[in-house]
C-alpha cells in the first residue's frame, strides 16, 4: 500500500462491526460467527479486514462482537491486539456493552451504545468496517479522500453482476461521486447506464464526521438503528453521503456471506497468484498438524489442473478407485478425505473426515438428502451429516443382513 501524503489519523477510530451470525453459511456458523471462519489455511476471514487496519496505520480499534464471540475473541487478543499499541484494540461485547440479553440490535446501534467511550476518546472521525469481507485496501488513502470531498459521510464502493447487486446497497452517484439514491438491498435493481450489465454497490466501509454522526444517530431513535436502513438514506438526503471508489484496475472485493461465494472465494486463492494480500499466517493447531500429517501419510502426491485437485493414495494407486478428486471443492481445516472420494462444489466442514468410495455433488437429489446444498450446487458436508447418513444406510442394510443369516441358519 502506498501511504505517500498520509492523512493524520490520530483522531480517527476505527469500529469493526463483528457480531454477525451468517445464517446463510448455515452450520458452518452453529458454533462460532461468520468472521471467525477459516479462510486461506488457517487464516480468519476477520483478518483480512484487520490486516488493512494495521497496515493503513489506523492505532484504535473497538471490535464490536456479539454471536458466539469466543474464538473470535481469543483469535483477537492472542494474535492481533499485540499488533495494536497497548490497550489499542478494545473488544465490545453486545450484550455486556448494552445490559440487555438482545445486545446491538443493528449496525448503527453497535455505535450508539460505544459513543460514550468514543468521545471521550477525542474521536474526530469514525472508520466503520465490516468483518466479513475478503479484500486488501488502504483506509488512510479512504480517509483522506472524505475529508477532501467535505461530505458528512463517505461510502465506499465496488460494482457487482446487476443480478446479483439484491444483496447489498445499492448506490447511484452523480460525476462528482455524491451520492443521489441508496437503496438497501432492494427487490428490483433499476439498471445504470453508466454500468452495463453491473450495479455500484455499498462495500459495508464508511467514512464518518464524529458529531455528524452522533447528531445523526439521535434522530434516528431506537435500539434497532442500522446504516443501510436508516443511516444512509437520511445522509444521502440531506447531501451528505459521497461515494469512493479505489484507484486503479483489479481491485479484489468479495462477501463470502453465502455457501457460493464463500467456497468461490476460498478457491481464487489456490489459483496461481492470490488476488490479493494474504494476512499473516497464524500458526496451525495441533489438530490441524495431526490431520494434514494424516494426509502426507495416506496420499502419495496431488496434481493440480484447472479447478481439479487430484490425489494419488500412498498405497495401492494402481488399484482403481483408489484416486481421489476434489472438483472445485475446498477442505476447511482438520478435514479429510479417504482413498476414492470424488467431490465437486463441495466444502467440507473442520475436523470432517469424508470416508472412503464417497461419491458428492453430481446427483443434487441424493445430495440434497443428505447435505446441504444451495440453489447454485454447492455442498456442504459435516460431521454429523455423515453420521446421520450412515446411520440411516446401517438401518437400511440391517434387515437384508439379518435373511441373510437366518437363510445361513
């Protein structure tokens, strides 16, 4: 990142909104939030956004969390606070913040509940990201570039497929970038001239005066406030709200909210050159070192081509069947696969262990029965789907087995 003509960002805070449960991975979250998934090894999807953090030179940061907050938060202290100057990262609980079991009850509301403790601090400005987006970008540059435009509110931007632009804000600017009309994840995307076939839309990355925002948050009462939904509109009426979009070609942006995007993503990184700047790289687990020194044991080689991962078993790779393939497919930490599996478009959830001849993602229906799988075909595979199948197949097999021996009888 270039810091050439860095804007003073001592006054400038930085709010990590993290609370977020991603019903839409389904039981990929059951334990943990969204930003604590594995992504890139053993890599966090949270670290992509706090490695931008780190390297823009932003020094303080709340991380407002809120679902299933625990490993999310020991990741945090053990390996990112230390990164922070002392006492620099500050993580803000929900429910502890609030007093109520409810906790935030929307984006905005997780800056309502901390204003206190950010003006106190002197805060100028708010840096508000989300936790759960997969890109590099230079918020000094985002910074200074708000404080040129003397808006209120900056938003930064990044343009979709139009059929896919439902899921998030969409924006239409005039050609000095402010802002004309926000609509929050809307039903019908109206086409943009300017963008054949795409649409702009919102990034979750805002940019916002301090006491603009806190007079703003007091017109919008309740304790459901959030930015798409109330923030925005009302800053994009009142003028207030320019749009930023990052210099150059090739910017890589991407929500791994969803099955889809999540296990697309994961595969742009083991395509030649990643498509953007890894974060470091945390040290494996134990269980991980056990199961990846599993699969040195059991497999002799893999061969890459295409979106095709090939795996040559260490014994008997002659026998047939005995090959395994992943077919854009992705192995989230801890899991494995047998001799003999094929998966396409599947993800395989930590610490699952595929068994053997295993056959998943090219017949939906039987796919469906067991897994689960979304409208664009991707898989998902657990532990406990495996079990229920094979309990469900021992069940099935059990009455042949029992004629069986009583014809021995």
């Amino acid at each position: 990142m270039s810091h050439a003509c860095e804007p003073d960002l001592s006054d400038t805070f930085t709010v990590l909104l993290a609370g977020g449960r991603g019903s839409r991975l389904h039981e990929l979250t059951a334990s943990q939030c969204k930003p604590a998934l594995p992504f890139a090894g053993s890599r966090r999807i949270v670290d992509f956004t706090i490695a931008n953090v780190v390297r823009s030179g932003l020094t303080r940061m709340i991380v407002a969390t809120q679902y299933r907050p625990t490993s999310l938060a020991r990741h945090l202290e053990s390996f990112w606070a230390p990164r922070f100057p002392a006492g620099g990262l500050m993580l803000r609980e929900g429910p502890s913040v609030t007093g109520t079991p409810e906790g935030y009850g929307g984006t905005a509301a997780a800056v309502t509940a901390n204003l206190a403790e950010l003006r106190s601090a002197g805060a100028r400005e708010l840096v508000v990201l989300a936790a759960d987006h997969v890109y590099e970008m230079d918020y000094a540059a985002l910074v200074a570039a708000h404080r040129a435009s003397g808006a209120s509110a900056t938003v930064a931007v990044d343009t979709v497929p139009r059929d896919r632009a439902r899921a998030f804000g969409v924006v239409r600017t005039d050609e000095g970038g402010r802002i004309e009309s926000f609509l929050e994840k809307p039903d019908h995307v109206p086409p943009d001239p300017a963008l054949p076939g795409r649409a702009m839309v919102s990034m979750g990355i805002y940019v916002f005066d301090f006491d603009w925002l806190a007079s703003v948050l007091r017109m919008v009462p309740g304790a459901t406030q959030d930015f798409g939904n109330d923030i925005l509109p009302l800053a994009v009426a009142l003028g207030e709200a320019q749009a930023y979009r990052v210099p150059g070609d090739g910017f890589y942006w991407r929500d791994v909210g969803t099955l889809d995007a999540y296990r697309r993503a994961q595969l742009d990184f083991t395509r030649g050159e990643p498509p953007c700047t890894l974060p470091p790289q945390v040290a494996a687990s134990e269980h991980e070192m056990k199961a990846a020194s599993g699969e040195l044991v059991q497999f002799a080689f893999r061969m890459q081509t295409g979106g095709i991962s090939l795996h040559a078993p260490r014994l008997g790779a002659g026998t047939p069947g005995r090959w395994c393939m992943l077919d854009e497919s992705v192995l989230l930490p801890g899991a494995r696969v047998a001799p003999g599996v094929r998966l396409t478009r599947a993800i395989v959830a930590p610490g699952t262990s595929v068994p053997s001849g295993l056959v998943i993602g090219e017949d939906p229906d039987e796919d469906a029965r067991w897994f689960r799988r979304s409208e664009e075909g991707t898989v998902l595979v657990t532990t406990q789907m495996l079990a229920r199948r094979a309990a469900d197949r021992g069940r099935a097999f059990a009455p042949l087995s029992a004629t069986r021996m009583g014809r021995s009888a």
